[in-house]
C-alpha cells in the first residue's frame, strides 16, 4: 500500500509486482475499494511464474478505501477520475498497460482510453456502466443517505450486489467496512455525477480490444446495458457469465481470472 501524491491529492495504490505478463491496472466500482480484487489477484499470484514482469495496480479513486476524499462533486465523474488513472500511470513509469473496471470503474477506463488511447494496450470491464452513464431516481438517493448513517443498510444492500454471498465472511465484512467507510460527498455525489455522463457519441473513438463481461443475473446493471456498450465499441465482444451477478470477481474468481487471462494475455 502507497498514496501516491497526484498533484495534490493522495491516491491509495496496492502495487503487486510480477504476477501478470504485462501491467495492469484495476479500477474498482462505486462504494468500493481494492478489497473487492484480493480473491482474484490472490489467484494471479499463486499462478504466477519466474519470468513475469508485469505488475497488478490496485488503485482506489477519491473517496474510497485509503485515498483522499474529492473536494468537489465534479472531481467525481468519470472523465475526471479517468484522468486520476492517467496521471498515476506517469508516476508509476508506466508506458503501456492494460484495464480491468469494474462496474462505475468500466466507464472510468473508457474515459482513461479515450483520454491517452497510447498508455492502454486492451480492456476488460466487467458489469460496467454503460456510455449513457446511470439515472438515479429520488428513491435511490433516500437509499444511499440511509446506507451512509445505517451499517447495517448498507452491508444488506452490499450483499445484494453478490450472488450467492457468505454474509459473514471476513472479506465481505471489509467490503462493508470500506463502503460505509466512504467519503461523504461520495454518496451522492458519485450517482449525480452519473447522472450527467453520457459519452455515447465518444464510443467510435475508442478502438481498443475491449472484453465486455456481464453476469447473466446482474441485479445492479442489466444484461441490456452490456449489449448496448459492446455494440457502441469498434473492437468489442460481449461475454455473458451464467448462473454470475454483478460480481463475478467475488463470486467466482476462477472463472473471472480464466478470462482475463485469456483475453488479455494469450495472444494468437
């Protein structure tokens, strides 16, 4: 673990060296941290090989996990926290790299491929918010406000998010733990901030090989969603994940990992 100083603002960065054929950065979704990876990259390190020199970066944006809070909700949107991603790859020495986002963190790394299409080889997102960004309705954010002073709303609610979840798993408890562990203005201000993105039209730029994976029962984001952002990619292919929710990377991350790999690394 290392914040990482981002002119100005500190970034909380768990750096893995040698577990992957290349760089790769993971980028975490909304009321998440890097704890939500560990399963996985516990998986890469355990299959790692003498020889790797590519490294896992875990890093987690403004308000969440160890990182500093934003000081303004427009330091929220996907474009701007994209660019977060962009510089912390400046300060790491990276010249190529490949993503991995998850939910809220999909559009971060379309953002971050639009933005420096030359620092980001490929992609996988998984779950991902589509290019129209998420509408929030009033219901929704009287839920986040319940979530951000009830623990216990908020570790239902997280449950939700994860198929088949063991409730009192410690992982899962830490998973609690840093999403009611937020900064403040992230609670509403991230679903605003969503609430104004819509880079449909920016979509034809964006011609990285990009993995979209979707779990076939995602109660967050729905299958739909997936089918639409494929669609809008130059050089995308939708993966639908059976009997999978929102979380594939929780919820079986051998599976998760297998495709990644295969995606990313085993090139023809």
């Amino acid at each position: 673990m290392a914040i990482v100083d981002l002119m100005g603002h500190g970034m909380n960065a768990d750096v893995i060296p040698a577990c992957l054929p290349m760089d790769t950065i993971f980028l975490h979704g909304n009321l998440a941290s890097n704890t939500w990876w560990e399963p996985s990259i516990a998986l890469w390190k355990a299959q790692a090989k003498p020889g790797l020199e590519g490294r896992a970066v875990m890093a987690e944006w403004r308000g969440c996990g160890k990182s500093a809070a934003p000081k303004t909700e427009e330091q929220l949107h996907p474009a701007a926290l994209a660019e977060d991603y962009i510089q912390l790859c400046h300060k790491l020495g990276i010249k190529k790299a490949c993503l991995v986002g998850h939910s809220t963190g999909g559009i971060i790394a379309l953002y971050a491929m639009l933005k420096a299409p030359e620092l980001f080889d490929r992609a996988v997102l998984l779950d991902s918010v589509g290019a129209s960004g998420v509408q929030f309705g009033p219901e929704m954010y009287a839920a986040f406000t319940q979530m951000s002073e009830d623990r216990g709303v908020c570790e239902a609610v997280m449950n939700g998010t994860i198929q088949n979840n063991d409730a009192k798993s410690p992982l899962f408890q830490r998973i609690v733990d840093d999403a009611f562990g937020i900064a403040k203005i992230n609670w509403h201000g991230v679903p605003r901030m969503l609430h104004v993105t819509n880079m449909t039209a920016d979509l034809g730029k964006i011609n990285h090989q990009i993995l979209v994976l979707h779990g076939q029962h995602d109660p967050v984001i729905p299958l739909d969603t997936a089918k639409v952002l494929a669609a809008g990619l130059p050089n995308a292919r939708l993966d639908v994940l059976e009997n999978n929710g929102h979380s594939a990377n929780v919820e079986s991350p051998e599976l998760f990992v297998k495709k990644v790999n295969e995606f990313l690394f085993q090139r023809p």
